[in-house]
C-alpha cells in the first residue's frame, strides 16, 4: 500500500482542486507538527513532569492544567514566525496574540483550544487539540493592524478546520471544505499518514453522548428527546438507544465521525445567562464545520451553528450535533 503523507495529500489537494494556497498548506502543516510534539508530551504523561494544575486559572475561570499551558506554548512558537499568519486566538489566552514585528505578518487568523478534555488528562483517557481558521478580513489593506474583531466571523467562513486526538492512535482529522479526510500518526516515521478519505457520518443512529448528571437542569426539548431514546424499543421511536459519554468533545465527536451517534451539550438551567458549556470560536465551529463536511448536521437547537455571527471571542454555545436525522430532530423540538 503506498503511503500517502499529509504533506502529499495537501499538494495533491492543491493541484487537483487549486484551493489550497500555499500559505495555507504550510499553516495546516505547522500545525500538525505542533500536535506531533504535544502528542510526545501527553505519552511521556508522569515521566514528562506534564501533570497536574499550572496553578493559573484561564479566561474563563477555569483552573489550567500544566498540558493546557504546554500545548497552549507549542502552539504559538510553532505558528509565530513562518510568515503564514496575522494573529491567533486560544482558549487558553484572554486576549488575540498577534505575531510579534519581528516576524513576516501572513493573511490568515488561527485559532484553538490547544487541550480540549482536560479532565481527562491525569486519567489516561483521550483527549485532543481543535483547530480553526479564518482569513483575515481585507479591511485595510495587508500594512493594516488586525484586531479581534477581525476573528468574530461566523464558522461558514471557515477555510481549514480540524482536530488532533491523543488516544491509542494518534490521529489528526482534517477539511479545507472538500470532504473529510483522517490521518494516522506514523510514530516510527514521525509522520501523518492518510488512513481514511471522504469520511461519512450514517443518518440515523442509535447511539446518543449527553452528560447525564445534568438532566434536571435540562430544556423541555432536550429531556423530550432524551425520553424517547431511553423509553427504547417500546417507546415513539421504536428502538433501543445505547449512550456514550467520554467528556473530550474530541474523542465524543471521533467517534461519532467513526461510526454514527449524536453529541449533545445543550444550554441548562443552571446559569440561565449561559448560552452553553462549550466555546463557539474554538471547539463548536472548527467541529460543526467537519461534522457538516461528512454529512452530519450541527446546530444549537434554533439555527446552524456555522451561521452564528459571533459578539465576542470567547462566546459559548449549546451544541448538538451528529447524525443529520437526530440532529433535525432534536432542533426540530426547539422550533415547532
Ligand atoms: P473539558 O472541560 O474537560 O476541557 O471543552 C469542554 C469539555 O471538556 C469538552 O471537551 C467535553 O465534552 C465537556 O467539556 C465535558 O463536560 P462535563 O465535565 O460537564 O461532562
């Protein structure tokens, strides 16, 4: 079987369809060699001196843990200098980090949510990196400065998205728009290879992932909805439903890319103010995009979630997203 890189594949890509500019190759490229060195660190676990807190909180509150600030460094120093950005957002950092003057200023915006599923981390379960990127908007001109309104762009403006999950395998899941595509980290050859194309995610399924504990708090829609699945083979939908949850959105999201499944974190009644757990810019849109890339359906009940225009940078939202026949459901719930 010859072994296609992601390099190759990207070259391939650019070459056959043109809408890959080389600037944005050479940014995905950065980025998963960034993910190869945090996939280093989180197999070295208590070897590494990689666990436990970083004793800081982030932007939203949330204590950070040594790997969140690790991955957070990786991936700036891997992406400041090559000349392919303007500026990068994280949800680990409170405000946009700029490329520093020193450095060639690029065209594109990055953002993401270096370890995503951190409780996880000190367990042994997986967990990931999530990525986004945007062009930066032609406001003024390439001389002009960028800002962090130029990030507030809905997801539908997206031009790469992808994830990376620290699991048994390392695997990096990709689109520029074209499909899905997911790559296996050769840990030997230090490289990405392809190991699955044009990705599908079935219509139906009979799998559901919610955190359950949480039920009481939960909106009419989403307990009705819940309801049906658990009432099983007796109840209005007329089959059994299984659950999942793993707590990394990366790891519920692959599997659900594998082999069919909703995800679910809807808005509750705990904080009413709270649109919901997850953040927009960092983990809803970059997943939205390739879950809609592979056939699937994403919204936050009420509308997609890749026309959400974004007020700030560090938004939250409720999610659902998966199999496009639930997901209709579900949504379906919110709006009739
Ligand atoms: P975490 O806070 O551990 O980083 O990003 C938020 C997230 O993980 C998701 O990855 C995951 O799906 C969810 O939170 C888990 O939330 P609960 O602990 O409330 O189940």
């Amino acid at each position: 079987m010859t072994h296609i890189s992601l390099t190759r594949y990207l070259v391939e890509q650019q070459r056959v369809h043109g809408h890959i500019p080389s600037e944005l190759r050479l940014l995905i490229e950065v980025v998963a060699r960034a993910c190869k060195r945090i996939s280093i660190s989180v197999n070295q676990g208590a070897l590494g001196e990689i666990l436990g807190a970083a004793g800081t909180d982030n932007v939203q509150g949330e204590a950070q843990k040594k790997l969140d600030v690790i991955a957070n460094e990786v991936l700036i120093e891997a992406n400041e200098w090559g000349g392919h950005l303007a500026a990068m957002a994280s949800e680990e950092m409170e405000g946009i980090y700029v490329v520093p003057n020193r450095y060639p200023q690029g065209e594109y915006l990055l953002l993401f949510d270096p370890l995503d599923g951190s409780s996880n981390i000190e367990v042994n379960v997986s967990i990931g990196t999530i990525f986004s990127v945007l062009k930066k908007p032609e406001n003024g001109g390439p001389e002009s400065g960028v800002s962090e309104q130029d990030f507030l762009q809905s997801g539908a403006k997206q031009v790469a998205a992808g994830y990376c999950i620290y699991g048994p395998q390392t695997t990096m899941v990709l689109t520029v728009g074209d499909g899905v595509a997911m790559f296996t980290l050769d840990r030997e050859q230090g490289s990405f290879v392809l190991t699955q194309e044009d990705i599908r995610i079935p219509e139906d399924t009979k799998e559901f992932a919610i955190n359950m504990s949480n039920m009481r708090h939960w909106d009419a829609p989403v307990r009705r909805y819940i309801d049906e699945c658990l009432a099983g083979r007796d109840g209005p939908r007329g089959k059994d439903f299984n659950m999942r949850w793993v707590a990394s959105m990366v790891a519920d999201v692959h599997r659900i890319l594998t082999r069919g499944g909703i995800f679910l974190y809807p808005w509750d009644k705990r904080e009413p103010e709270k649109p919901g757990k997850l953040r927009l810019m960092y983990e809803a849109n970059p997943m939205g995009w390739i879950v809609e890339q592979a056939g699937g359906a994403a919204t936050n009940g009420r509308q997609r979630i890749l026309d959400i225009q974004p007020k700030k940078l560090h938004e939250r939202v409720s999610v659902i997203l998966g199999s496009k026949n639930e997901v209709e459901r579900v949504t379906s719930y919110h709006t009739k």
